[in-house]
C-alpha cells in the first residue's frame, strides 16, 4: 500500500513580525502551539479545506451574519462572519497578566465616569482637561448626579489589544458603549467543539460557556430594586441593525426578553412590555442603542428607536439601563490617551498593559508633529469606531493623505494619530495551506453589583484581516474571526 498523502501544512517566513504560532523565523513551532500546529500537520490532503468548508456552511446555515452598509451599495450587505478554523492559542501565564490588566483598567475607567458626572475631581485636579470632558460627544450633562445603581456605569466593555513586532502587548482601544462580538467569541467555541472535536478535546483549555451565565449574574446584580427574579429586556434597534444577530442569540441564550422600542411604554416612570397577556414592568434594561436613540424626550426627539419617558424611569430609580447613558465619555479616542493617568490617579497604580503612544491633534506642537509624518501614522477620527474615519499612513495615497491633512487642520480637535504598530500574525488556512495574517484581540469584561464583581471572559474574540497585508480587522471593513484558545 502506498503512503498516505498528508495534507502541505508547513510554516511560513515571519518577515520581522510577530507570530503567534511559529518563533525562529518560522522554523519553530511554540511550545503552547504544538498541539495544534500536530493535529493540522496530521490531516490527510484535501481534509483541512472540507473542515474549513464544514465551518463555513455552518455560519451560513445558522445565520451567523453580519449586515453591511455601504454609500455604494443601494441594498445592505448581509454576510457571514469569514472563522478561521486554526484557533489563536494563549498560554495561561500570559493571559493571567492579561487578566489583571483588563481589570485594572475597566475599574479605573468605571470610577472616572461617576467621576465625570458627580465631583469631576480628576478635572480639579488638573489630570484631564475640562474642555475634554465638557466638549465632548458622549458626554451627557442629563446624567450629572444621577444615581446609578451600584455605581457600576461600564457593565459591558470590549477591550481592543493588539501585539508588536516584539510580543508586547498594547491596548489599542476601549469600547465602552455598546460594545458588540460576544455572540462571535462564543460561537466559535461551540462550532469548533462540534465540527473539530479531536482538536478541542486533545487540549486543556478554558471553558467559556459559563460566561454567558455570569452574564446573566451581572445583569440581575443591578436590578435597583434588587428583586430576586428580575425581568431583563435586550432592547435592540430592530433586524436592520448590524448587529442583530448577536441581540438574538443573547437574548436566546440568557432567557431574556427581545424588545424593541415599540414593544415598552413608560407609565408612573416606570417601564414595561406590552405583551398579550396585558403589561410586564421591567428591572434591567440591556440596550444595544447608542445614548442619541434611547429616550427621544431626553435626547434626539426624532428618535423612533427608542422609548419615550425612559430616562425619567431611570432617574427615578425604577429600571437600571446598561450600559449607563454617558458612558461614551470614556471611550472617546482622544481620552483613550488619559486612561494611564486615570489608572494612577484614581489606583495609585502604574498601568499593567500600555496604550500604543497617541497624539491629540488638538495640541498644536503634537499636531505639527504628526502633518510632519502623516505618511507614516494611523489617524482617527475621534467619535467613529469600526475601521470608519480612518487614514493608515503607508497605505494611503497623496491624495488621501493631503485630504486628511486638510480635515485636521479645519478641526484638530476631532481626531488623534498613532505610529503605524507593526501587528502580529497568526496563521489562516487558505488554499489547504498556513499563511499569515494581521491580528487583534477584543476582551470582554463584565462588570456587575455586589458578589457578582468584575469577570473577564477568558481569551475574548481574535478578530483577523483577512486580505493579506491589510491591518484592518473590523467585520465592518471584511475582517473575519477565529476561536481563541486560553490554556487552562
């Protein structure tokens, strides 16, 4: 009998990246990897692109999608969420520094918010500008001295992280608002359990299934009523919305109600659903609405998503809204670059993971520096999020850069600029072949009342730029998504 062919998986040249799987130029393959990198290389020819095809058909027949929108295109874009069957691997001493770091940092952003909106010492102080605070987008003066149930502002966070050319971690950004991706991260678990077994089973790795449960936990532990049973409503824009999916599946998956604005009305400041067997107050609210939609009373009055009357329920201490109105302040990309100064003013503590070195273009020597180099930058505009209002520096033409010159100058206050990062690799399967592709790393920290405390999902949502070269990761830009792994 003639040998079995086996499938051409082999490493690749690292091209002074950093790569997850591969170390020596490519040559080794690292120690927490191998079991892995194994199993692949022990795939017959032809059997890592039927399970890469098997994932594939998977998302589409669940209808894991995402909705794209663009001024080109006169319909929305509905696709699936391109996985990569190949997990990202972390091994569990680098993912405990990890841990400790994200939690660091939510617990100082959370104390700055009710900071923001009660003393606004660390403004008194001289830390932040006030103009940072008072200017900005987000902030919403409707919530000064509002209390919020148990303090907690940031129930929801996702934490960007991405790597250098050397392994270090940075903090790239903060997503404090609505933060979306947690139906992706857990997803990708439960397909890789039931399409890839022998891979998931031969590895010792962290369970992320009970997070959904904690949750759940977190959710109930803000009841303002501190009932024991809770009703928790998932407030969604509706099935137009990108993210729509993902409202469903965790409102499925945590047993709680989907609403829509039209489903609630607010009578005696209080909230409930309408339903068929008459009205149901409810105590949580998880909205997925930005702050501008929620209460056309209190903010955008031509706001049909939301639901009228609902801020003064809030006030009124009668529902918890999550995460709180104004939260935003926070994660504005030009605070982002105070967030070190948060941690040790208000933790006296030195920040465990770094930010990558920002310019806020509003300081006129920085923002000399960065016209100087634009070629070499990533700006951003501050309020945008989803790869949106971004020029990438040595992939931009002249005319790109001069017209983002020409943006900052009429309004600096408006955007900041990062040195273009080197972001590390991992390897996808393409072809029934390994090639590397640009990584980040959204974390997911959940933070609740009372002895539900603070959790931190272990591994959180490897997102990947799936065209070669491309340092864009965003579902929204065509990035895709792979299972992340933390060794246990």
């Amino acid at each position: 009998m003639g040998a079995v062919e086996r499938s051409p998986i082999a490493p690749y040249a690292l091209e002074g990246f950093y790569d997850e799987m591969f170390a020596e130029n490519g040559m080794q393959v690292r120690s927490h990897y191998s079991q892995v990198f194994d199993q692949l290389a022990s795939l017959k020819a032809g059997e890592a692109g039927a399970k890469q095809a098997a994932f594939n058909r998977r998302m589409m027949e669940e209808g894991i999608t995402f909705t794209l929108y663009s001024p080109s295109q006169i319909q929305p874009l509905e696709r699936t969420i391109p996985f990569d069957l190949i997990p990202r691997v972390i091994p569990k001493e680098e993912w405990d520094v990890l841990e400790k770091g994200l939690l660091q940092r939510i617990t100082a952003l959370n104390r700055f918010v009710y900071d923001v909106y009660h003393g606004q010492q660390i403004v008194k102080d001289g830390i932040v500008p006030r103009r940072m605070v008072v200017a900005n987008k987000y902030f919403r003066p409707e919530m000064m001295h509002v209390r919020v149930p148990e303090d907690v502002y940031i129930t929801t966070s996702g934490i960007d992280l991405i790597r250098d050319e050397h392994g270090a971690y940075y903090v790239l950004e903060d997503n404090l608002r609505c933060p979306s991706g947690f139906s992706y991260l857990f997803k990708s678990r439960s397909m890789m359990n039931q399409l890839y077994p022998e891979l998931t089973l031969s590895s010792s790795i962290r369970d992320v299934e009970h997070s959904l449960n904690r949750f759940l936990t977190v959710l109930r532990s803000l009841c303002p009523t501190r009932k024991k049973d809770p009703v928790i409503a998932l407030l969604t824009p509706g099935e137009y919305n990108s993210a729509y999916y993902e409202h469903t599946f965790l409102a499925q998956q945590m047993g709680i109600h989907l609403v829509e604005g039209r489903d609630l009305v607010v009578m005696d400041h209080k909230v409930f659903i309408r339903g068929l067997g008459g009205l149901t107050q409810v105590d949580v609210i998880y909205r997925r609405i930005d702050d501008d939609y929620l209460d056309p009373l209190a903010f955008d009055p031509t706001s049909m998503l939301g639901v009228a009357g609902i801020m003064n329920a809030y006030r009124a201490g009668n529902v918890a809204i999550v995460n709180a109105p104004g939260t935003g302040v926070a994660d504005d990309k030009a605070m982002y670059a105070y967030v070190p100064d948060m941690i040790r003013y208000y933790l006296k503590e030195e920040p465990i993971i770094g930010n990558v070195p920002t310019y806020v273009l509003s300081r006129p020597e920085e923002r000399g520096y960065v016209l100087s180099r634009l070629h070499e930058m990533v700006v951003k505009e501050t309020s945008l999020s989803g790869g949106y209002g971004m020029l990438i520096g040595p992939s931009a033409s002249e005319a790109e850069i001069d017209e983002f010159r020409a943006k900052i100058m009429a309004d600096p206050g408006r955007y900041i600029a990062q040195p273009t990062i080197r972001l590390s690799r991992a390897p996808v399967l393409t072809g029934g072949q390994l090639a590397p592709r640009h990584i980040d790393l959204r974390a997911f920290i959940l933070m609740g009342g009372g002895t539900a405390g603070v959790h931190v999902i272990p591994g959180g949502l490897t997102r990947v730029a799936m065209t070669e070269g491309s340092l864009v990761v965003n579902s929204s830009q065509g990035g895709g998504c792979k299972d992340t792994w933390v060794m246990a």
